[in-house]
C-alpha cells in the first residue's frame, strides 16, 4: 500500500497521501480512495484474480477509457498512472493497478428512484447521446482496444471508419478480447482464438470453437444461478448435449447473421450502465462521469448492452408498440404495498417505453439491434456465447422455434433435420429447464435480501443466507424427490450453493 500511495501521490502532484478510503469490495477489483496532502483526491484499482485475462484486461481498460474521453465525448475518468505487469521487477506496487480521476457528482443510484419521469428522461436522454456516438464510430475489427506500444500486434488497417471516412490512429489498436466471456469458468486456461478478428464470421466461429474446447477440456460444470439443475424433474447438463447444441451452431452460424448491414458493423460499448457506475451533479442530473470500463470489447452492435439496466425494468420486451400505456385500471382496486408494487411496475414500464422511443427516433440502428436481440436468430447468436455454462436447453428449443419460422416464411427447406425423438427429447429438456429456472426464481424470492446476487453476500449476511438455503434445500428435497429418476448424490453435486 506505501508503493501504491507514493505512485499516486507522485501522479498527482502531491508529496505524499494523507487519507485512504477502502471502496466497498467489488466482485472483480479492490479500490480505494486516496486523499492528497495538495487537496487533490484519486481513486486506486486494483483487480482481482478472477477479473480477466493478466496484463490485458488492465492494458485495454486504460487505453479504452482515453479512446471514450477523447474520440467518443464519453465522460470517461483520466488515468493518472498505471502499471498491467504484476512483476516486482518491473511494478514496484507488485500488482496491477490504476490510478484515476475520482469523478465528481453522486451515484445515480443515490437519486434515481425519487427522481420525477421528467428528471429519470434527462439522465437517460444524456446515456442516449452517448450511444449514438458509440454508433456512428464502426471499427475496423473486432476485439479490445489497447496502446499499440502496449502489445505485440501491428496492422495497417484504419482504426475505424465514420461517416464512412477511414480514420488511422497509430495511438491505438484492436487487439485480443477482454470481454469476461473468454476467461469466465475456466476459459482463461483455453488455448483459443481470443482475436483481434477482421470478419463478424471468423467472429462466430471463434466463440463455437472456445465453447466447444471449453466443454471438451474443463471437467468442472460450472455453477450458476439463473437455473436450478438436477436430476428428473430438473434438467442435468452433460456434455453429450453440449456438444450437440455445439454441432448445430457449427452448421448455421452463417444464417443466423442478421442481414441489415448496420447490425454487422462493430463499436466500442460501456456494457455496464448500472446505477452505481454513472456520476451526476445531484443539482442539475448533468452526467459527470461513467466508470468501470474494465472488460469493454468491440463487438457487433447486437452483441452489446443495448438498454442500459439503470432504468431498472425487469417486465417482458415492450414490443414495437411504443405508446405510453395506461394505468391498469384495476391498480385501483389494489391498496398499501400491492398497490404501491403495481404502480411501481407501470412506471418502469413507463420509463422502458420512452427510452425505446428515443433510441427509435435519434440511432435507428440501435433500435433495430434490439429488435434483432428479441427474435429466434438473436437469441441463438446470444445463448451460442455461454453453452459452456447453460445455455443448450433453450439454444436446442429456439432451433425449433428457428425452423418454424423459417418453414412459415416459404424459405427453402430448413438446413438442419430433427427426428421426431429427437424434438421430444428437446422440448423435454427445455421443461426442465424452465423449472430449473422457476425454482432458483422462488428461491432468490425466499431468500430475499439474503439472496448472494453474483455468488456474493455481505459478510454479515453469510450465516443467515446459508441457515435459509439449507432450509429451502430440504424443501425441494422433499418436493422433487418421489420423481422417477430422482438421485439425491446428483443433486448435492449440481447444488450451486454451501460450496
């Protein structure tokens, strides 16, 4: 920590540190604000472990947060100094760290649920304007950004293209993926194609040969918790189903693309936008700042964060119909809590539908990357990325849902064929696993706000949360266990929780 606040005080201009504030632990960095002797403040981060690929994740987060300040009016914090080698010899920290501006204003999460509609449309009309920059600047290739001093690649490529004008920029350069999708669950020991890529099919195909390699090599199936696995009536994963899945994607990787152009051209996106990552002047809702940048990537416009989730709506997609809805009438037979909860949903609906109807009007092309995300294709492209943890089920039974449509639509024949066993034993697994992700719903509503949200409880929440998930545990015990099929050994193994 002396190495650290000298570092910070020497890039800051002071003499030395007078004041370190430890930040709440997050799930992949430590921070810390530094208060200095010339009244100047910074904030230290250094990542954890599990916070991506070494040396990388750091390099990309830096050069990516200059990028956004500078070619994309993105309020980005300044970097003061920064080290991505966690080498002694090299690092006198001895651990990768960042030193930044500490953004002024308040969280938005501080304000954002006792803002008025009116003030809720500023900020996000402001996140808006921000997007549409992001758009208008298509890079050239896939991947994360760096320094180009700062890795061993080189290209002769432009940068990025706006208003279809080539941009060279020997600052900067698109180099191998930092998105958490390559080194979550054990995908960071894979030896895969982690980019730069030059095509959005090379693209695909990287992450169908990284999920497969990830089934074939890691032996652990990592736990989750969006869906309850286990044996009959629960849905088990095996290999076997995941390398099927695989195979299909292998063949139709290509037709799931969208065909609008605008969808296949690449950006740079803050995919994070949660509440606690946006800064605002409390007075004026004038963003401050946006933080986190850690594990940024260029990607397709669909494979992005495309509603940021600060606007809190958690009800199904509101559709192309994007008229402000009335209340439900029925909201008025309602009273105390039941009543304050239904019109708390209407106005989030609210909120979602005049955000939609802003990206619909000002980025076009934002709108149709949403739209795109709903359907069939969308949903395969987007389940594809994650069938290492969970996604076969629901991939296997959207193909269904792909060849109906397909069929429907006077196309050619479907290019894949299922037997009548087969779309049985699909839509079989996928009940299952829509229990699965009805029971982890009704035990996150048990729990309350002892649910670990992202494996993670407060420590003085930890004996508690474990006493109410042995509790719910013997209930779905006793629920589930007069099921055929039923294995109690096989349940303790999937169980994603008291590990």
């Amino acid at each position: 920590m002396d190495a650290l606040t000298s570092v910070a005080a020497n890039s800051t201009g002071a003499t030395k540190c007078v004041g370190i504030q430890r930040c709440p632990d997050g799930l992949y960095n430590k921070a810390f604000v530094l208060s200095m002797d010339n009244g100047r403040e910074a904030v230290a981060k250094l990542p954890n472990p599990n916070a991506g690929m070494p040396y990388y994740t750091t390099a990309s987060e830096v050069a990516t947060m200059e990028f956004a300040r500078r070619f994309l009016q993105t309020p980005a914090p300044r970097v003061y100094s920064w080290n991505a080698s966690a080498d002694a010899k090299n690092n006198p920290v001895g651990a990768e760290y960042i030193v930044m501006e500490k953004i002024p204003g308040v969280q938005l999460s501080e304000i954002w649920w006792n803002l008025q509609l009116k003030q809720k449309l500023k900020v996000f009309a402001q996140i808006a304007r921000y997007m549409r920059r992001w758009t208008s600047v298509n890079f050239s290739q896939i991947g994360s950004l760096y320094y180009t001093q700062n890795i061993s690649m080189m290209s002769n490529e432009p940068l990025h293209f706006e208003n279809g004008n080539a941009t060279f920029n020997s600052r900067f350069i698109v180099g191998p993926s930092t998105n958490r999708e390559w080194s979550d669950a054990g995908r960071d020991g894979l030896k895969c194609n982690s980019g730069p890529w030059r095509s959005v099919a090379n693209y695909r195909k990287a992450i169908g040969d990284r999920e497969r390699m990830a089934v074939e090599t890691i032996t652990r199936v990592p736990k989750q918790l969006a869906m309850l696995y286990g044996p009959n009536p629960l849905y088990q994963p095996s290999a076997e189903k995941k390398l099927e899945a695989l195979q299909y994607y292998s063949q139709i990787q290509d037709i799931l693309l969208p065909r609008e152009p605008s969808l296949n051209t690449v950006h740079l996106w803050h995919n994070d936008l949660h509440d606690e990552n946006i800064f605002v002047d409390p007075d004026n809702l004038e963003i401050q700042g946006i933080i986190d940048w850690q594990s940024t990537h260029i990607a397709p416009l669909a494979d992005h964060c495309l509603d940021p989730s600060f606007l809190g709506y958690e009800g199904p997609d509101v559709g192309d119909d994007l008229e402000k809805p009335e209340l439900p009438g029925a909201i008025k037979a309602l009273k105390g809590e039941e009543r304050e909860a239904a019109v708390a949903e209407y106005l989030d609906k609210v909120v979602m539908i005049g955000w939609r109807r802003l990206v619909r009007d000002k980025n076009p092309s934002q709108h149709q990357a949403i739209r795109f995300q709903q359907s069939a294709a969308g949903n395969l492209l987007h389940l594809s990325r994650r069938i290492f943890e969970a996604g076969e089920p629901h991939f296997l039974a959207l193909l269904l849902d792909l060849r109906d449509e397909w069929t429907n639509s006077g196309m050619p024949d479907f290019p894949l064929k299922f037997t009548e066993e087969e779309v049985n034993s699909i839509e079989t697994d996928v009940e299952r696993a829509e229990l699965g992700v009805r029971t982890m719903e009704l035990i996150q509503r048990r729990l309350g706000d002892l649910w670990p949200e992202k494996g993670v409880v407060e420590p003085e929440n930890y004996e508690s949360a474990k006493a109410a998930l042995r509790e719910v545990k013997r209930e779905i015990i006793d629920e589930f266990k007069t099921y055929p099929g039923w294995n109690s050994e096989v349940f303790e193994s999937l169980w994603p929780f008291d590990q």
